[in-house]
C-alpha cells in the first residue's frame, strides 16, 4: 500500500499543468499541484537550441558517443544501421513507406497527437484487463482485429468495454500498430546510445569493468535521451511503459514478466526497421535487456535530471546557470542569499521607491560584513598591548555592530590571506559605510590620543632625569 501511495504522489507531481491557482473559499486549503519540470519545457519549446546543447553535452559525460554516432544522434547524418548500407536499402525503405501510407491516417502513418488520442483508446482498454493470461503474448482474431483497426482508421470515437473485442485483440492491435510505424518509437537516431546506455557496468576497487549494470547512470542517461525524443514519441512512450509496467506487476496472474514484455515490444520499439534478428546478432540481448530495464524503472524515466531543472530555472530567473550534475554539486550554500542580493541590486538599478530599502539593507550588510572581518583580524594578531586597546575600542562601542562571536567563512566564498591591519583597512575602502568610517576614526583617534600620552610620559621622564643628573 505504501508503494502504491509513493507512485500516486509521483503521478501528481509530474501533472502537466504548470500551476493551479484557485480562489474559491472551499479549496483554497487542498494542496497546489505544479509540474516541477515546468521550465525544463518552456526551455525546450522556446530555446531548442540551447536545450538541446544543454542536454546532449551530459549525455556524453555519461556514455562515449564517436565522431559519426555523435553526429547521427544530433540528426546531421542519416543513422548508419546493420546491414542496411547503400541506396539500394534505402529504395527499398521508401517503398514500404509509401506501402504504409495507404493503410489509414493512424495505422502505417507517421506519428501525431491525433494518432495517438485514438491509439489511447487501447491502452485506456488494456489498463481494465491487466490480469487477462498471457497478454500480449497470445494473439486475438483476426477478423475482429480488421474490425477495430478500420474503426480506428477511420477517426471515431470506441467504446471497446461493449463491444465483442477480446483483450487479446486489442493487446495484438497495439503492438501491430507500433510495428507498422515508418520508424521505430525510440527513432532511428538513438539506436546505437541506446547500446552504449546497455553497456554501462560497475568498476570494483581495482578500476575493472564488472557485468553489474550501473543503474543510477543508466536511468540518468535514459531521462536524458527521452528529453531529445519528439513530442509525439515521447508522450506515446510514457504511456506505453507505464501500461507496460502495471501489467508486470500483475504477473502473478498474466504471466508476463518485465522481461517477457520486453521480448513482445522490443522489436516494435526499438529495433531498426527491416532487420532480422539475425542481422542484429549479438546485439539482441542488450536491446532486450535495455527494454526491461526501461519497464522496470518506467516511473522515473519521465523526470528530467535535478541539474537540467536548476539550469532552465535559472536561466529564466536571470542568474548564474549551471550546466551540469557537476557544477549543480559545486553550488554555494549561500546561493539563495545570493539570489535576493542579485534581485535588490536589479531593483535599486531601476529606481523604485522599495529599492531605497534595499539599498540600505545592503549597504548595513556590508558594513556588518566589514566589522567582523576587521574584528576576526584584529582577534588573530599576536597579544600586544595594541591588540589589548583595539579590542577595549571593539567593545566600548556595541551599537556600531561589533561582532562579540566569530563565525565561520561562508562557502563559495574565497578565504583572504593574513594581511596587516592598515592593508585591511584600506582593501575595504572602495566598499566602506558611514559605520565603517566612523569605526574607523574612532581606532585612529583612539591610537593618535595613546601615542600622546606615550610622548608626554616619555618627555615627563627626560626631565625628571636632567633634573636629578643637575641636583647630583
């Protein structure tokens, strides 16, 4: 039951609507639903460019793409498959295509929403009879089959639960459909990443690759190239792996495994078109097993990378952007602080009556900074009669914002060398306050008046000296 409240909650937060904002007294107090990957697709939608940049540049942090891989994945040369080099494959391509296009407006058609409102209607079907044995893997009739594939075709609405449909229909109805698509749903583009995401294994303490599957990269891997796939792909993929991954968990009574499912769909999905299974030869396995990892761990595919969502939200947010997982760990504790410094200096740029405030409040945080500072210097000089009076001097004055605590240096922060308390003065000079100046007349004045008294004893003792050296 827990498991099941977990993938609920999951559900709720990846909503496609951005954020909900109701002003009826009655529902004012149920909780606000957001999408978290909000910015990650306005980024995508309005700067594709800079999303695709962002996104491939850690996709190959991750696996090893080479000069021709790393072009076809980028869609700047066709995709180089098995066994299908020469215009002679390509020939034959096209025909089958053209064949596929007279077959209906969803079936054999390129992918659409449209197609995909009206393949829904299988899945939606599907989800009711989970527990159906061996679905997917038992075929339905056939005369029934054309029946439903026409009314597909044919852009009406279904109502499957009452009709004489089987389960097993619509289940071979679906897979038919993904087979007839011009290319595979995971496109031709991202075969061979999708052979290097199989590859990526564990290293033990000598730094040898083991056949233990890495599986924090490979999910991170896969979420990033299911951001690169088209819209359309995308959308028909998530609801296929979340129909895929219900029926895996009803296989007690099914008797379809995650990795069963995966040998139904596997050539549907991801296989190049028109090869064999002997022209992809060693490569079945990892594609097969790519499959059931992807069912397995459907519910976190779907979630763009923690560092993609900072640096589309950043940079709409006008700051400083990170462009990967390692720049996201090297963050400052302090960033938010930062960020309102950043906002009020925007704002006093403007000249808006609230930026007077902020002003203020920024110019009594410096100072506060400037005093600690001085005084953290002042605490680590060697004990001297000066440390003695410049602390007394600290202390006379408790409004001026003396700091009587030490505290550590914030992070992201560089740490300033010892320097000599004149130099550290005068480095805090082109940033000093009225409270920093007036602090620091008080030290000068303070010294000046010493030195005084220092000079007056020392000439009071000349004379009383002279004065004995006359009497004897």
């Amino acid at each position: 039951m827990a498991s099941e409240g977990e993938q609920e909650r999951e559900k709720a937060s990846d909503t496609l609507c951005s954020i909900v904002i109701c002003n009826e007294a009655s529902l004012r107090n149920q909780p606000v639903i957001f999408n978290p990957d909000f910015f990650v697709e306005k980024l995508r939608h309005e700067k594709p460019e800079i999303f695709t940049e962002l996104v491939v540049s850690n996709i190959t942090r991750l696996i090893d793409l080479p000069g021709t891989e790393f072009a076809q994945l980028m869609g700047e040369v066709d995709p180089k498959l098995p066994n299908s080099s020469g215009a002679a494959s390509g020939f034959f391509r096209s025909l089958n295509f053209l064949k596929r296009k007279e077959k209906g407006v969803v079936f054999g058609a390129p992918l659409t929403e449209e197609g995909i409102a009206q393949i829904y209607q299988l899945i939606e079907y599907l989800h009711k009879n989970l527990r159906v044995e061996g679905l997917f893997r038992v075929p339905g009739n056939s005369i029934r089959q054309q029946m439903l594939k026409d009314l597909l075709n044919s852009g009406v609405d279904i109502d499957i639960d009452y009709g004489d449909f089987h389960p097993n229909d619509v289940a071979t109805l679906l897979k038919m459909f993904l087979g007839d698509l011009p290319e595979p749903l995971l496109t031709h583009r991202h075969y061979h990443a999708h052979l290097k995401i199989a590859d990526l294994m564990l290293f033990d303490k000598k730094g040898n690759k083991t056949t233990i599957p890495d599986k924090p990269r490979q999910i991170e891997a896969l979420q990033l190239l299911f951001l690169l796939l088209p819209p359309a792909n995308r959308n028909l993929l998530r609801l296929l792996l979340e129909l895929l991954y219900q029926t895996a968990k009803k296989q007690d009574r099914n008797k379809m495994s995650a990795h069963n499912l995966a040998l139904m769909f596997a050539p549907h999905i991801l296989w190049p078109k028109n090869l064999t299974a002997s022209d992809l030869q060693e490569n079945i396995t990892k594609l097969n097993n790519g499959v059931t990892f992807m069912i397995k761990h459907s519910q976190k595919l779907f979630k763009a990378p923690a560092y993609i969502r900072e640096h589309s939200r950043l940079h709409y947010l006008g700051s400083t952007t990170h462009a990967s997982k390692d720049d996201l760990d090297l963050l400052p504790a302090q960033r938010s602080k930062d960020f309102q410094l950043f906002k009020s200096e925007k704002r006093g740029r403007l000249g808006s009556s609230s930026a007077t405030v902020a002003q203020q409040e920024e110019t009594q945080h410096r100072t506060e900074e400037a005093l600690k500072e001085l005084f953290r210097h002042v605490h680590n000089m060697p004990d001297s009669a000066k440390k003695k009076k410049l602390i007394r001097q600290f202390n006379k004055h408790p409004d001026g914002g003396t700091p009587l605590s030490d505290r550590d240096t914030p992070l992201g922060k560089k740490h300033v060398r010892s320097r000599s308390l004149g130099g550290l003065i005068k480095l805090q000079k082109c940033q000093e306050s009225p409270a920093v100046s007036v602090t620091r007349g008080r030290l000068k004045l303070c010294e000046d008046t010493q030195n005084k008294k220092e000079g007056s004893c020392k000439r009071t003792k000349l004379k009383l000296t002279s004065s004995q050296e006359t009497c004897i």
